[in-house]
C-alpha cells in the first residue's frame, strides 16, 4: 500500500493554523466529514477516543491522529503541514507541525494496518520529513510525502 492510495492532493493542507491540539483535530474531522459525506459527530469523538488512549504524537514534530469508523470503507487521509507547532502531548515531549489523519475501516481489517504503518514510515524518515517542512506549496508537499 502507498500513501497516495488513500490521500488525494486536494488533501494536503499547508499552512493550517490552531490553536490547540483539540482545535487541530476538530479542524481536521470536520474537514474529513465534508470530504467523506460522513457526520462531524462520528469522526470527531473517535478520533478524541484514540488520543484519550496516548497521543499519537510520535516524536520529532510528527503526529498520527487516527480512528477507525463504520462508516468509512476504505482508508482516508489528510497530511497538514501546520503554520506554527502546537503542544500534542507526543512522546517525546517535542511540539508537532506535520499532521497526517488517517481514519480507517472498522472493523479492523489488514488493510487499515497497511495505511498506519505506511504514513508512520515514510513521515519517521528524516529525508521526506525534511521535504516535508521545506515544501513551498501542497503540491511540493504532496509530491515529498507520496515519494512523487
């Protein structure tokens, strides 16, 4: 499985400003909801689900906030290059500015394990996390992130 499977370019925000972590990821379900014709009110309280269980903020300025949902057949993402970091609680104490949401399938399926471990791969990988911060447009920062 490849990123751009499940991120189309009209996804790729840069630039995007909040506040705090739950303002980030409210800005982001609801942005998923319009995409996916899904209810703000099925995506956002998963996701604030999942990071009750630990921050998906998994270190060097990177997090994965994700979740699983009946209503989505397939996996879907939106990578988000924010203006200045936000505290997400990450492991490693460090503020976040690359953002990928993935919402997955529910059940669970191998499919959706695919998507997390592809994202959390290539963005852990310093070169295309560089890229990533260096992009100067959605499409620079598409084109880092789908290795395109």
């Amino acid at each position: 499985m490849t990123v751009d499977e499940f991120l189309a370019p009209s996804d790729v925000l840069v630039g995007l400003r909040a506040a705090t972590k739950n303002a980030l990821l409210e800005d982001l379900a609801r942005r998923a909801a319009a995409a996916l014709g899904i209810g703000l009110d099925a995506i956002f309280p998963a996701l604030a689900r999942r990071e009750n269980l630990g921050s998906t903020g998994i270190g060097d300025g990177i997090a994965l906030p994700h979740a699983r949902l009946e209503a989505v057949s397939r996996p879907y993402g939106i990578l988000a290059r924010l203006r200045e970091p936000i505290d997400f609680e990450a492991v490693d104490d460090n503020p976040v500015d690359l953002v990928f949401l993935l919402l997955l399938p529910a059940p669970a399926r191998h499919e959706p394990l695919n998507a997390l471990a592809c994202v959390a791969r290539r963005l852990r990988d310093p070169e295309t996390a560089a890229a990533l911060r260096g992009a100067r447009d959605a499409a620079a920062l598409y084109a880092a992130v789908t290795g395109g």
